[in-house]
C-alpha cells in the first residue's frame, strides 16, 4: 500500500491514568489498579489509531511517564531516590533527573506487557519505540562511567537486548528516537550513529531513527526561534545515516524549517515523513496533509514516504490529538487517490 500511516509514537493520556497535558505528569494510581489502568489505556490507544486509519500503531507510549523514562525504571544501577538537576539538549531546558551510579543492567523485560497487550489486540502492524543511546545519556546523570561514550554503549547494549525481545513479541518496526543527534551534531558522526547501529543489531524487524526538534513545548518552541529561517543541522549527519543499517528515518515536514531537499540525502531509506504538527492546537485537513506528501514526493520516492506525525502528542489535548490522528489518516487515503 501506498503511503502507509503511523505516529511518532505516544499519544496523551487519559485524564483517570495520568494529569493532562503535562510531560513528567505523576499517575493517577498505584500497584495492581495502575498496571490495569495503564493495559486500559493501551487499548484505547491502539482502538484510536485504527478508528483513524493508522496503519502502524503504536501502544501509545500510555505505560510510561516519559519516554526516556520508561526505559529507565527497568534498568539497574541507576539511582531514582536522588534525582539531581541537569541541563538537557545542550542546556536548553533544565530537569531533575536520575544518576547512574552502578553498572547498567536490565532487571528483566522493559515494555513486555504493553507489547503484547498490542500484539494481541490488533491485526495491523505494530511499531515500539524506545528512547536512542545519546538521548538516554543526555537525559540522566553520570555518577559511574565518568565518558559519555562508554555510558551510551552500555544504554545501547541493554536496549539491544530489549528490542530482541520486543520482536520475538511481534512487533514489526521498532524506533529509537534520538533529539539529541540534532544539538550535537559532530558526536553523531564520531560515535552517535555506532551506538544507534549497536542498539539495532540483530534485528531482523524493521528499524528506525526518530530526529526531531522536540515536544510543541515553550523551551523547544523558543530554540527554534534562534535557528533562522533554514533548520539546516540534518546536513550534518544525513549522510551517515543513509550508510548506516537503521532502515527508516522519522522527521518533521509539517511547518517545519527543514528544507525537504535535505531528505535526498537519505536515499535508500524510508523516510517517515511528519505531515501532522504537534506544536500547536490546529487541525489538519486533509488537503494539509496532502500537500506536505505531495513535496515530500518530489525529492522521496513514493514508495519510500511513510506520512506520521512531526513528533510525540504526549502534552496534547486529547481531542486535539484525536482529531489530528482523523486528519492523518484521511489526507493519507485522500493522498493515495490522488497521487497513486
């Protein structure tokens, strides 16, 4: 099929699970009423997504409270109880964050249940994402390891374990999202796209790459005011990319800076292309989401374009993020009539 749909990957949250539209937001329970809440709320997920045409869901990232996070609690070594406050992205915004101050190690399954939650649940394809090895390092304090590099080899070590796992539970694509290779751009070149092809290794499903300037929140909507007029950081490291093993690369193209020329630099590679803007409250129609395939097509074979959303809709309004999901997959349909 032509244009085949999914999101960048989380949606929000019902209002009984966790606080709305707010990122970190504290649940709502605890003990065995929470893990049903959140196997409730995966569900309605996955039921959203198909009611709006998706083809590849996702579980909505509804079991975690951040999607960096949500890997972390899994992982020992890593101390929760003395948070410390660190600058995240260069600095961009500051968050009190957890230590590692021990040998990384999993306790066990990170994302079983909600995978197979999904897997049971759906006939469509399903895609995972996890959080990439330099965006964990960039996201979590360094008591241990004293070299960034090492630390994020041992993340990509232990996220390669789980997405084994992840695809003999059936999932079909699995996505490290990595916001931290648009701020440090040199370092992906040198040791970012090795940890990434690390994380990947083995994988016989399909993989891909998530890179994005962020949320639609304040401290991401204000950096993007000091890029110009061109968002020209892909340029960078696209080339790398394409020679690398990781199949698919997700940006944004909606209302995005980033010239679409820059995705040639990407041959051979599906490209997920973000035709749904998560940085503000408008709707899509249709003819929006046609018309960013449409200019997508002209530099991206169309068999090669993948229409999603520019990023994650965790902090969104429910109904916004509804009906921008009824939006994508309608523009797809109407982009397939059109341009097939």
């Amino acid at each position: 099929m032509l244009f085949p749909t999914t999101i960048a990957g989380s949606l929000p949250k019902p209002e009984w699970l966790a606080e709305p539209n707010k990122l970190w937001a504290p649940w709502k329970s605890q003990g065995d009423e929470l893990a049903r809440a959140k196997r409730d709320a995966t569900l309605l997920a996955v039921k959203l997504q198909e009611d709006a045409g998706i083809d590849i869901v996702t579980e909505g990232e509804q079991a975690r409270q951040h999607f960096v996070h949500g890997f972390l609690e899994k992982v020992e070594g890593i101390d929760f109880a003395h948070k410390v406050e660190m600058g995240i992205r260069n600095d961009r915004y500051k968050a009190m964050v957890p230590q590692v101050v021990a040998p990384l190690k999993l306790k066990g399954r990170v994302h079983a249940d909600e995978a197979r939650v999904t897997r049971a649940h759906t006939t469509r394809k399903v895609k995972f994402t996890m959080p990439g090895p330099m965006t964990i390092i960039d996201t979590i304090a360094d008591q241990y390891y004293g070299d960034r590099v090492k630390m994020a080899f041992a993340f990509a070590e232990l996220l390669n374990e789980e997405a084994r796992a992840l695809q003999a539970d059936g999932v079909d694509l699995i996505q490290f999202d990595e916001p931290a290779f648009n701020v440090y751009m040199n370092e992906v070149n040198e040791w970012g796209i090795k940890a990434l092809e690390r994380a990947a290794e083995g994988l016989t499903c399909a993989t891909a790459v998530h890179i994005c300037y962020g949320y639609g929140i304040k401290a991401n909507t204000d950096w993007k005011e000091t890029l110009g007029s061109e968002w020209r950081q892909y340029e960078e490291f696209f080339p790398s990319i394409a020679k690398s093993t990781i199949g698919q690369v997700a940006i944004e193209c909606r209302n995005s800076k980033v010239p679409l020329e820059i995705l040639g630099l990407l041959k051979g590679k599906k490209i997920q292309a973000g035709v749904i803007d998560v940085a503000n409250d408008q709707v899509e129609t249709a003819e929006d989401v046609v018309a960013v395939i449409e200019a997508v097509s002209k530099v991206v074979p169309k068999s090669d374009i993948i229409p999603t959303t520019n990023c994650g809709m965790a902090p969104m309004r429910r109904d916004i993020a509804e009906a921008k999901l009824m939006a994508l997959g309608a523009g797809a349909k109407l982009a397939r009539q059109r341009l097939g």
